[in-house]
C-alpha cells in the first residue's frame, strides 16, 4: 500500500486491529482436578438415540469413569457391563463447559480419545437451549475408528462456506444449516487427527478459534516440527496468526458469524451408535463386525480404550 498522509493513520490502525484480533490472554487454564470445577456432568438423555447411558458426576466417580492425574484428567465410558437388549446402554459421559464463549480462542491437549466399533466421540461447541440458532462448532469428531477427523458447523439457514481455500483440509459440504446437516471439513491431510492412529502418535492438540470473520480449527500430533511452542508449552498468551494455515477454515464470506452464533459453552461427549456411528451402512462400511447395538451391548472389551485423556484445556479471550 501507497503512503498517504490522509490514509496512513488507518493503515495503521488496520494493522493493529488485525495483529490484536490473534492475540489473546488465557481465561481458563484446565488441569486435573480443577477440571470438576470448569464442567458439569450431563446425565441426559442422548439427542441422537445413542446406545449409551449418561451418569452423573457422582455415578462416574463411583464407577472410575473419571479421575485425574496429576494435570491430566479422564473421562471414559463402562468397559465390562455385558448390556442386555432391554435395558439402558453403555455408562458414559458427557460434561459441559460451566462458562459459555463468544469471540475466543480454546487449545485441547489431547494425550488419547476414544476408540472402538461403535464409538461416537466429540469435542465440539453449541447453547444447548438455543440449536440450531446459537450455532455448533464441532471440531473433534468421527465414528467407528474411522480417520479422519471432521470439523463441522450446524446453524440456522442462510450460512454457507466456500469449497475451497485458506486451509489444509478438505471440504465435504458447504450448507451449514443444520436442516442439510452441517458443513463439514475432513483433515485429509492427517490419518493421524482421530482414532486409532492419533492414540498410535500419543495424541496432540486441537485448537479452535472463533471470531467474527471466520471460526478456524488446528491439529498437531504430538512431536510435529510445526506445533507452536505457544501451544505445546501452554502459553498464557498466544497469536493465533503464528500458527500457519488451519486445517479447517470456515470465513465469514457468506455466514455471519455474529449473528448465526451466540455464547456456546464447550461439550465433550461419547455415544455409541445413535444416528451416525449406528447407521448401518455407516457401521458396516467401517468394517466394524455385527451391527452396531449388539456389539456394543456384547462387547464391553472392546471399549478398553473409549476414553478421552486430557492434558490441559486452555480457553483464551
Ligand atoms: C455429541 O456431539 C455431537 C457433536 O459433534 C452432537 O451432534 C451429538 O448430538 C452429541 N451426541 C450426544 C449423544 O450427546
Ligand atoms: C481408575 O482407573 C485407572 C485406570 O485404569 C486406575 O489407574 C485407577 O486406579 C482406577 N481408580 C480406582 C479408584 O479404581
Ligand atoms: C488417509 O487415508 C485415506 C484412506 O485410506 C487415504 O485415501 C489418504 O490418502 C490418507 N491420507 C494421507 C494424508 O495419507
Ligand atoms: C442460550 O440460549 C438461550 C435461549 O435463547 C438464552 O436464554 C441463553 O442466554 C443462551 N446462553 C448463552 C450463554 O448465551
């Protein structure tokens, strides 16, 4: 851009603007047992028909399906129940930030997620009393083991993404409304970004930010040269613009952000089967054995490893 004394005052104050829009201070820094003070436990009735059952905080503990350790801190589902047909499903959580967001940033450390036939686990944002109108950034989520990853949006109609651009995964739907079922983005880029073979490199991290022009998602494995020392070392001040390209962009281009998202609080969930990882070409062309529910009511072995461990949740405004 041309020096101009009559511009040159807003060059700089563009500048700034943008420069401050990636920085921000840390909020809430979540580790181990503070992690029982930053969330509730849900004991709801699955929305989307799971094979699970939620248990309360107190249940979870009783049964070790939450505990910390040191920083790092658990929540799993039941891995020795044998479920029968007629009763409730599979024990599991789900818990729920107690403090909503707008413009934010959140880092997930993630050391394991879970894995397992019929598993449906995810990290992801919403007003739970306002869906779709408040909005829904889901940025881990899949089904089956199957890789990898997918972030996706859910709102009210009238917001769409573009096909392509500003990021390193691929789109595989641009309609964000939740009526056409969401825009998503897969990170065909990293096998390595859900499942099997993101426990298989120890986990990594996952960072989402949200402003008014575009909700952005990051991964890292654990040991990449790319991570930022930012978000490895769990900086309590970070610039988002030195992260590098995300691996799904979602600009405002043609959603308005501000008006098609409202304060969401952070959810962590894991169903089993339900409208997704249980639709059954869905099961069977994971090569999951059986059909779903009845694995899973079989099974309890086999959800050895359905479980999420965290390292730190850092949220940053
Ligand atoms: C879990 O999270 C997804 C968002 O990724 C949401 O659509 C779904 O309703 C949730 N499922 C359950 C069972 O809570
Ligand atoms: C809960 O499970 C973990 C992991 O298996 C184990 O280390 C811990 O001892 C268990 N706690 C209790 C109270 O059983
Ligand atoms: C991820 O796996 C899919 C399916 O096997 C494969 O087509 C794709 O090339 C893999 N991506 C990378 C980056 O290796
Ligand atoms: C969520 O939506 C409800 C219903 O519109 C609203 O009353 C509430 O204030 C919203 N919560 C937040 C945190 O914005």
């Amino acid at each position: 851009m041309k020096f101009s004394p009559s511009t040159g005052a807003l060059t700089v104050a563009s500048l700034a603007g943008s420069a401050l829009a990636g920085t921000y201070n840390v909020a809430d820094n979540i580790v181990g047992n503070g992690f029982y003070n930053s969330f509730g436990f849900e004991a709801i009735a699955d929305p989307t028909a799971g094979r699970v059952n939620y248990v309360d905080l107190a249940t979870a503990q009783s049964l070790n399906l939450t505990y910390t350790n040191g920083n790092s801190f658990v929540i799993r589902a039941d891995d020795t129940t044998v479920l029968t047909a007629s009763g409730p499903g599979r024990n599991s959580v789900r818990v729920k930030s107690n403090t909503a967001y707008t413009t934010h940033a959140a880092i997930f450390g993630i050391a394991h997620m879970p894995e397992g036939c019929g598993s449906w686990p995810a990290v992801w944002e919403t007003n739970e009393s306002n869906w779709p109108a408040g909005g829904e950034v889901d940025i881990v989520e899949g089904v089956n083991n199957v890789a990898p990853n997918q972030a996706t949006l859910h709102t009210s109609p009238g917001c769409t993404i573009p096909s392509s651009g500003g990021m390193l995964g691929t789109v595989v739907s641009t309609n964000c409304d939740s009526n056409a079922n969401g825009c998503s983005i897969q990170l065909t880029e990293d096998n390595n970004s859900f499942g099997p073979g993101f426990n298989g490199v120890g986990g990594g991290w996952y960072a989402v930010e949200r402003t008014n022009s575009a909700i952005s998602v990051w991964f890292w494995e654990r040991g990449s040269t790319s991570v930022p020392s930012q978000v490895s070392s769990g900086a309590s001040s970070i610039d988002t613009s030195t992260w590098g390209t995300p691996d799904a962009y979602f600009p405002s281009t043609s959603c308005d952000i501000s008006t098609m998202f409202d304060a969401n609080n952070i959810i962590i969930n894991l169903t089993f089967c339900g409208s997704w990882a249980g639709k059954a070409a869905t099961y069977s062309a994971s090569g999951c054995p059986s059909d779903c529910i009845s694995y899973v009511n079989a099974n309890p072995s086999a959800f050895t490893n359905a479980y999420f461990e965290f390292n730190a949740i850092n949220v940053y405004t």
